[in-house]
C-alpha cells in the first residue's frame, strides 16, 4: 500500500483548465454527512462508517483494515487528532470536495471527503495545511469590481516603497497560497521573497471563489474571464497601496500563468518585468496527452484500461484543435472548458508573442517537472536565445512545484510536504535587483 493512501478521483495528472462550475446538488447537507462519516473515521466506528452512502470503487477498497491503515498513517504525518477547526467545501469538475482542517499535537492538516454528482462518497484522504493561522505577517485585502477577489498582500517594514510582485495562478481553481498536497507554492514564494524586501500579493482565483454557473457566460469565456482580466485588477490594485513603488511591479505567473504572460503583458504595458515559471509552450490539449502518457507509463507498462484513457484524451484533443464557432459541445466534453475557451486560444502563440514584450523577463523551468517537462524548456530557450530582454534557466532537481528531489517525479511527490527551493527565490529576487530603477 502506498505511503499516502489517496483514493481521490481527480488526479494530479490532468489538473482540470477550469471548475465545471456546477451548482451544487440540492436537498443534501454534503458538509453534516462529510463531518459525521470523519467523526466516525476518527473514531474507527466501523459499523457507523458501513451506514454511510458509497460509490462502487470507494466501498470496494475500503474495509476495517484499510481505514485503519488511513489513520495510522495520518497520526504519524500529524500527531494526534484534536479538533476540527473549520469545514470549507468546493467544486472540482463533477466532484464535490468538503475539507476539514483540523488541528493536531503536531500542526494542521486536512481532512478530505469527496462526493460525486449523486451525492455518493467517492474519496476520503488527507492533504498537509502549511498556512492556516501561520501566516501572521499578511494583510487581507479584496479588489476588483465585478468579481470581487480575496487575496493577501506582503509589506516589508522598511522607510522606502518596496518592489512588489503579483502571483498569478496555474490552470483550475486555486486559492492564493496553491495548495495541493503538500505544497503551497504561492505561501512559499510570498513568504521567501518578504525576506528579501519584496512585497506581494496573491489572491484567490476567480474560479475558485465563484462556482455557480450563473456567474459566468459560458458562451464567450476565455481566459480573459478565468486569468488575465483579475490580474489587470490586482496591477491598479496594488499600485495604490501604501509602501508599493508603482514602478517597481513584476508579474510572476506559475504554469498556466505562465502561458498566459505575454498577454498579460500586451494589458498591463506598465509592468516592469514579468517572471515565468513553468509555462508551457504546447497547447494545453497537446501537453495533457503527454502528462497522461508519462504517469501511465512511469511502472513501465500501460494496461488496456490506461490506453483507452489515452487514446480518449487524444481523440478529444482532435475534436478541440477541430472546433468550429456554434458547435455544441459541453465543457464536460472539452476537458472542461467551453468551446468559446479553446476558440480563443487556437491562434495564440506564446513563443512568437512574447518578442512584443519590451520590460524584461524571466522565464524558469525545473528538471524534474513532467507536467511541464524538458521539451518545453528548450522550445521556449530556442525561441527567446536571440532576445536582449528575456532570460530562460533550467534548474536542476526541481519539479513543477519547484520542489527540490532526485528521483523522477509523480503525482504522488505532491502529496509530501515540501517548499519552493531557494533557487527559484534567489533568481526571482536577482532578476528584480537587477532590473529595479532602471528604465
């Protein structure tokens, strides 16, 4: 059995473009199920726990012996249980997600139960909590008008106005902190680069604030409506804020933000320099054939059942490169996005727009990464050697959440606690250094 048990459906390998944005089921109290069956879970009260209502799967791996495998590897992550402190639940494509946060003798971790459209529990595991109540050095903020965003912002306590940075998100849903497993990315980079006298500010995804279908025309959505419009937003935002140099601002966008950074640039002109981390150069329909190619095939063998889900994506993204204004797809069909969405995208070329950028920029890969692997590395250092302003570096040993390892990378390294590697600050904030005050 592996060392972190994780019976949730939605895989790391295929991070979803964006929420579905389903509303949720009506007529069940997902939040009093989810808290009676991890009541019953920490108690081991194996008859409670066989009441309640499973999927298939979930009822076929779990037995006594199981659930107290789960527990036992939990108190030896966390220490013993003492209390639930709060209970958030959200949407993730067709699966509902009710996150406990509970408080042990040694930190915080998560507590997770997940439920399918039918209200069926579909997946019980437990995920690390880097930043609940340990990130005391932060001030809450809400921006924008339309959709209004939380986020959190980073001053250093200094007599001058500092630079600053923006920290915009990877594909699907995210908080400000891009947590996922054991990571916080976004908590890392923020806290890491206050050290060095550079501010920040981070901020809830708009997909991951607003999950009700009604929020959104679907008909038009691109990623101007799920990214680029909420950075603009948090540009004048923070520019107005007390000790912020407005001259002195850098965008740094992770994967999916990434991407995205040469039109981010084309809308905030005014930047002075926009750092990338992990962007991909494939179209995202491309790169989620090879993601899910690398996973199945990492114990050196692909089932029949693993194929058929290769093949399936493969055959969707030929419907994707393929769509046509009025077809009448499903985001459910489309990798869970609209057509509007990959409409957009089809004419974009990040490697040949970002010769328009004139502010300088940083782009970094890591190693290890197979999200984002080597290949996209050399197409964009390919594309970008002849440009004065851009910079392209490769750092050894890290993987898409730039976490130092050695070993290949999988979706289960994410589930261990782990932190942004000081290279990755140490470049960003030499990168700023070098730019600061110059035209």
């Amino acid at each position: 059995m592996k060392r972190i048990l994780s019976l949730l459906i939605a895989s790391v390998m295929v991070i979803g473009i964006l929420t579905s944005c389903q509303a949720p089921g009506e007529g069940t109290d997902r939040v009093a199920i989810a808290g009676d069956y991890v009541e019953a879970f920490i108690d081991q009260d194996y008859r409670e726990l066989g009441s309640f209502s499973l999927t298939f799967r979930m009822r076929w791996s779990l037995n006594n012996r199981v659930y107290r495998t789960i527990k036992d590897q939990l108190f030896q992550e966390f220490g013993e249980f003492i209390e639930v402190s709060e209970v958030e639940e959200t949407v993730s494509g067709e699966y509902y997600i009710v996150r406990h946060i509970c408080r042990f003798t040694g930190g915080y971790g998560n507590i997770n139960v997940v439920f399918d459209g039918k209200n069926r529990i579909a997946g019980l595991n437990y995920t690390f909590n880097k930043t609940y109540k340990e990130d005391d050095e932060s001030i809450n903020v809400l921006f924008g008008r339309e959709y209004t965003l939380p986020g959190s912002m980073i001053v250093p306590s200094v007599d001058n106005p500092v630079p600053a940075v923006i920290i915009v998100h990877g594909s699907g849903p995210s908080d400000r902190n891009g947590e996922f497993g054991g990571n916080a990315v976004y908590f890392d980079i923020a806290q890491k680069l206050a050290e060095k006298g550079i501010a920040s500010l981070r901020y809830d995804k708009r997909t991951y604030v607003y999950q009700d279908p009604n929020d959104y025309d679907m008909g038009t959505f691109t990623v101007y409506d799920e990214t680029i419009n909420d950075v603009v937003s948090a540009f004048k935002f923070l520019s107005l804020q007390p000790g912020i140099d407005p001259k002195e601002i850098y965008i740094i966008g992770h994967s999916l933000g990434g991407y995205l950074i040469p039109r981010i640039a084309k809308e905030i002109p005014d930047a002075k320099g926009f750092i990338m981390l992990a962007p991909n150069a494939t179209p995202i329909e491309d790169l989620m054939i090879v993601q899910t190619e690398y996973i199945y095939g990492i114990d050196g063998r692909i089932s029949k059942t693993e194929q058929n889900t290769i093949d399936s994506i493969a055959e969707t993204a030929e419907i994707i490169r393929h769509l046509a204004p009025g077809d009448a797809y499903e985001s459910s069909e489309l990798l869970n996005a609209p057509v509007s969405y990959w409409l957009d995208l089809r004419d974009y070329n990040p490697l040949f727009e970002i010769g328009g950028i004139e502010r300088p920029v940083l782009i970094v890969h890591g190693e290890r990464d197979y999200q984002v692997n080597r290949s996209e590395y050399e197409l964009w250092h390919s594309s970008v050697m002849e440009l004065d302003n851009v910079e392209s570096v490769l750092l050894p040993g890290l993987n898409h959440m730039f976490a130092y390892g050695t070993e290949a990378s999988t979706p289960q390294e994410y589930y261990k606690l782990s932190e942004v590697d000081s290279s990755v600050i140490d470049l960003i904030s030499e990168f700023i250094g070098e730019n600061q005050y110059g035209d």
